[in-house]
C-alpha cells in the first residue's frame, strides 16, 4: 500500500502503481489538509465575492457569476463540456499512472476538493477501473484539461472506461461503477474544476516514457559492448582514468558499463596486439554519447520528481489564511521541454547504434562475411535489418522537433500561451519505442556476428546475453524474415530481460 501525501511519491512507486497494480491510500495528515481547504471553499460558496470555478462560470467567461443554485451544475457542465479528446484511448498503466498523480495532487489540500470526491477517485484506482481518456485534446494550458474531464467523467458515472482486453467495446461508466460496487458522486463546488485543473496526463506519459528510456541506456551499453566485441574493438577506449578526466557521471557510468561486459572476452584477447590504432567513433566514443543521454535523463527524472508532488490547480485554496487566488500552476510548459528534452536525447542513443550496425553487415569494415550471411548472392541475410534501422532512426530523427516550441492561443485568448506538453511527452513516448527496435537490432546483428567468430567466445557477461538472444532467436543460416526475431528483441530490452541477463552488472 502506497500511502499519497502530496510530496513523497517516487518515480519507483509510480510505476509500481502503473504496472504491478500497487494499491494507495490517503496520508492522515494529507485527509487533514483537503478538509481544511474544502472548509474554505464552502465558506466561498456561499459568499456573494466571485472566485473562478466556484460561482463564476470558465476560462473567457471567468467574469460570469453564477447563482448558489447552479453550483453544482456548473461542476457537472465543467466535466461534461470539456471531455472533447479524440484519438487512441491511453493504455490502462498511462491512465492508472495519471489517476495516482492527481490524487497525490490533491492531496496536497489546496485544490478545495472534498474527502469524499478524492477518496472515490483512490477507489476508482484500487478497484482497477480504468476511464477510457483520449489521447489526443490537450494544449497542456490549463493543463491536460481534455483527458482530465474523460477521466473524471468516470466518477460521475458518465464517460467510458477501458475493457479487459483491448479488442473488446469500452464500458460505459455507469455499468463499470457497478460491477465494482462504487457509487456515482455528487459535485460540490469547485470539485469538477480540481479533478481536472493539471498536468497529470501529460506528466504521467512523460514519467512512463522516462522509465523505459532510462532502460534504453542500459541496454544500450549492452548493445555497444557486444558490438564492439563483434568488431573486434579495443577495450581500451573505456578504461576508468580516461573518464576520470571528464567526468560527466553518465559518461563514466557507461564507460564502467562496458569494460565491465567486455571484461574476459576471447575475442577481445585474439587481438589485443593487432596493431590497430583507434577505433571508430561509434565505438570508442559509445560512452561519450551514451553517457550524454544519461546527463538529459537525469534533469527529466528532476522535473518529473517536483511536478509529481506540486500543486497544479487554479486557483489555489490556501486553508491558513482562507485566500483562494488565481495562478498559473497548471502550465506544463516544464513537462514539455523534459518531454522535449528526453526525445531529442535518445536519438543519439540510435544513431550511433545504427552505425554500429552498419559497421557489422559491411564486410569491408567488419572484416566478417557481408550481411552476416555465409552465402552472400544466394541468401541476402541481415542486409535489411540494417536498412530497417535506418529507417527508423531517421523517423526518430522528425520526433525530436520539439514541440513545446509551438504555441496556439486557446478560450478567446483567454488562455493565449500554452505547453503542448502532452504532445510533447506523447512524443517522447513513442521516440522510446522507436528507438528500442533500432537497439534490438543491434544486437541480432552483433549476436550473429560473434556466432561468426566462433571458436573465438566473448565475455562470460555478454555470453549470457548472447545466450538469452539465442533462446528467443536462432542463429540464421538460411534467409528468412527478420521482422520477429527483431519483435522478438524488441521485447527482451522491453522487459528488462537482456539487462537481468547482466546479472545487476549494468547501471
């Protein structure tokens, strides 16, 4: 049981939410805290002095004041009027992620929410029940306002929700509440506006996106190492006195990452007084650039830990001295430049493997059979593995155009700067993707190569993944599609199978 307070959730127990379906609970002292603050808003209420989203109406018509008798249809309105998203639903762990977000958000207390309304979303989230959110709708100002409203729709029981598997229809939100023994709530003042004032959405893509790109630089030192190896490269390079000498963190960690795998190897030791006197750039520079997309990640994983745990609502109700004042919290122009940010580094992280790649089918480079395959004319081999390589780190090329660099006036120019931070961080996402396949085929061509090398063996490390590749793919003899053998890689780094296979080596 994870317990929200507001401040302390961690990326790690974010993704524990997400993926594991960690339950969570609301902190004593975070129940404490929203009373306080809805105590405030009800006193407002029932005030005859305006305050936004709790008896004026939204957005360009903040200067509307509305009766004590349409409050809570003024709430029920907000929800149903801003749940315009489109495209593909979010999957179920990005929904469940943004749900754990939002509550954690209002536990903080200053949204004015009541206990009951944040205890059903956290009942929501326990009882597994998804709201199906659209991923497309949201301008990141005021926040992710779009998906937000699908997903709270879900509580009022309207909206969809997300079925068990992915080919069937969607639940409507009525009958989902049911099966789960829930009952729809009832909106108090200002609730439909703090259940969706924020960048809970976009920062719950992001801080998923974060995660397996994190996991993309591991195993990218993994695919170096074995390149590297394959091509019979110097370990050298990646001595830890070179790194001392510049010591951005991310780049000595990689260095480590691949002395460390290539430590041992047989075929290192073949050719260890070959003359040669460097090596290629994207071999002996791996820890350099890998190690530079480590620096981004971290200042991502910095961004991601603070907005986690802010305040995002406007306004913001503050119980001590009962104010509640209009801000700009909820403006994700943060979440879209690390969205942006974390894109833009992990296409190195390709390129560079790419290279690695071509560096293996060309014979004249790799000193090894051309395209891998020992019957060159007859069979082509792993020849359009690394065209499909290309491919992809040329489109990974196009999604590292930032997004958060455009801005469309939204509300009658109410709202006249906004992030696209969830076009950023959904971006950013599917940069990751793209970027794994490029890896896995790194290494279905470099486990290939080193089977070519044999009985010269690699390390005993980078056996273990050799040998894991090995399970899932065999070696290729006579030619035959190489789309799921790259499938079946792609799943291996996606499940952290080929850094377990390190046995915790790689950092």
């Amino acid at each position: 049981m994870i317990s929200l307070d507001g401040s302390s959730l961690t990326i790690e127990q974010l993704l524990a939410i997400a993926d594991r379906g960690e339950p969570v609970a609301l902190s004593a002292d975070a129940r404490d805290r929203v009373r306080a603050s809805r105590a405030v808003v009800d006193r407002r209420a029932q005030s005859a002095e305006p305050a936004y989203g709790i008896n004026t109406g939204f957005g360009s018509f903040a200067d509307v004041k509305i009766a004590p008798g349409e409050l809570e249809t003024l709430q029920l309105n907000l929800l149903r009027s801003h749940a315009a998203g489109l495209g593909d639903p979010l999957p179920a762990r990005t929904v469940r992620a943004t749900m754990a977000l939002r509550a954690n958000v209002l536990a903080k207390g200053f949204s004015g929410i009541s206990v009951e309304t944040l205890d059903a979303l956290i009942a929501l989230l326990n009882a597994g029940v998804h709201p199906s959110v659209p991923s497309r709708g949201s301008v990141g100002a005021s926040g992710d306002l779009a998906p937000l409203a699908h997903l709270a729709l879900v509580l009022i029981g309207e909206g969809d929700v997300l079925p068990a598997t992915r080919h069937q229809p969607p639940i409507s939100g009525a009958d989902a509440l049911k099966r789960a023994g829930l009952t729809p709530i009832t909106l108090g003042p200002k609730e439909g506006l703090a259940l969706i004032n924020g960048t809970q959405p976009s920062t719950a893509v992001l801080a998923l996106a974060l995660a397996g790109a994190e996991q993309l630089t591991r195993a990218a030192d993994i695919a170096a190492a074995l390149s590297i190896d394959a091509l019979r490269g110097s370990i050298h390079p990646f001595e830890a006195r070179i790194h001392e000498a510049r010591p951005f963190a991310g780049q000595q960690i990689s260095a480590a990452n691949i002395e460390r795998l290539m430590r041992g190897s047989g075929i290192n030791q073949s050719h260890e007084h070959c003359g040669k006197v460097q090596d290629a750039y994207s071999l002996r520079c791996a820890p350099q650039v890998h190690g530079a997309a480590r620096e981004a990640l971290r200042f991502v994983r910095e961004t991601v830990q603070v907005e986690a745990n802010s305040a995002t609502d406007n306004p913001m109700v503050f119980a001590d001295s009962g104010d509640i004042v209009s801000c700009g919290n909820f403006h994700g122009a943060p979440i879209a430049i690390a969205a942006d940010l974390l894109a833009a580094a992990i296409v190195p992280l390709a390129t560079i493997s790419e290279r690695r790649t071509d560096r293996l089918v060309d014979p004249t480079l790799s000193g090894l059979p051309a395209f891998l395959t020992r019957d060159g004319g007859l069979t082509s081999g792993l020849m359009m593995a690394q065209v499909t390589a290309a491919a992809v780190a040329s489109e990974l090329k196009s999604l590292a155009h930032p997004a958060g660099v455009d801005t469309i006036p939204t509300s009658a120019n109410k709202e006249d700067h906004v992030s696209m931070s969830m076009t950023a961080a959904l971006k950013a996402d599917r940069a990751v993707g793209r970027a794994r396949e490029v890896l896995a085929i790194e290494i279905l061509c470099a486990c290939q190569a080193i089977d070519m090398l044999a009985p010269l063996a690699t390390s005993p490390m980078l056996a273990r993944v050799h040998a894991l590749v090995r399970s899932r793919v065999k070696t290729l003899v006579d030619d035959r599609a190489p789309a799921p053998d790259i499938v079946a890689i792609t799943e291996l780094i996606a499940t952290g199978a080929v850094e377990n296979a390190c046995e915790a080596r790689v950092k």
